[in-house]
C-alpha cells in the first residue's frame, strides 16, 4: 500500500478534450424544488413560503461514474497523483460526490465511492504489481451498486493486457503511450 498525493494544478490544455467527454456522459445532478425543505430565505418573509432546492438521492446516484486506477509498478508517483487530481477536478467541475474507484494491478481493490475530497487530498493506493486490468473492468460492469449507463474512465500507462469494456468509457494515456489494441472509446493524453 502506497499514498499517493493528487496534484493540484490548474487546468492545461489537455483538459479541454476529457471535460467535454465528462460532459457528455457524467450529467450534473439537477435540484429540484420542494414546499417540504424550506428556502433558506424563508426567515426573512415569513408570510411568504418559498421552496427549497435538494438533490433528491436517486439524481445523485445517477450523476457518477467509475475510475479503473492501473496502479502496476509501471505507473510512476507522477503519473498517478496527475491521474488522481484529474478525476478530483472533473468531478468538482460536474458536481459529482463520489466517484466509484477501483485500483487494478495484478488483481483489482474495489475502494467503493470515494469523495471527491478524499480524492484531492491523499488516497492510499493498493496494488503496485503486474498489470491485468481485465477483472476490474469485470467487477465494475458486474457491480450491483454501480448504475448500468454510468461510464468509465481508464487510466493507464499502455502496458496492460487487451480489453473489453461493454459500457462508455474512455482511457486516459501519458503523453507518447499507446495501447497494445485498438480501443473503442476515446483516448485521452495527459502531459
């Protein structure tokens, strides 16, 4: 088990590209308005009601998305802590709580949803092996907790093994890393 500390930088031009993907596929939750939640501006006209906005559960549940972490020995501290304030900074920006991360070396550690200020501060990454990144992709497609059109996002190095994902997902790549198979989805390069 290592800590890995996610890099907080501003956005670079590489951004640009995975926030539009993010944009697409990872939908903001919605508040809706209630007469049962009052506003927090009742006390200032108490003869008037007005309704307060929530974010009922289901919308929250339906604004997630799943992160594969290869943490194999290949992934440098570098790269995981650019990857881990990459998915810290997308989810902030789509008001997203928690994001459902698995960490996949040899054999996948489901760590559940994680808080997205848990993923910005300091996450302990299990793994640090070889790189089959299959049974993670097979644990999140299976997961009974984890909705059927959410997508997911892999981040890599390029040396694992071929893939087959059956949902959205995109991969995010350093800088001059391929893949040993054409991918599906989009892929994403990280400076």
């Amino acid at each position: 088990m290592e800590e890995i500390r996610a890099l907080a930088h501003p956005p670079l031009p590489w951004d640009a590209r995975p926030a539009r993907w993010f944009d697409e596929f990872v939908p903001s939750p919605q508040p809706v308005r209630s007469y049962a939640r009052p506003s927090r501006r009742q006390a200032a006209t108490p003869d008037i009601p007005r309704a307060g906005r929530y974010h009922p559960p289901e919308e929250v549940a339906r604004c997630t998305f799943g992160v594969l972490l290869d943490t194999s020995g290949s992934m440098s501290r570098t790269l995981l802590g650019k990857a881990l304030g990459a998915i810290a900074s997308y989810a902030t920006a789509r008001d997203v709580v928690a994001a459902r991360v698995v960490f996949c070396d040899a054999a996948p550690h489901d760590a559940g949803y994680l808080p997205v200020t848990e993923i910005a501060g300091r996450v302990r990454v299990r793994g640090r092996g070889g790189t089959v990144l299959q049974p993670g992709v097979d644990l999140l497609e299976r997961a009974e907790d984890f909705p059927r059109a959410a997508p997911v996002l892999l981040i890599t190095d390029g040396e694992c093994d071929v893939l087959r994902v059956r949902r959205e997902h995109a991969y995010l790549l350093p800088q001059g890393a391929g893949l040993p198979f054409t991918p599906r989805g989009p892929v994403f390069r990280m400076r």
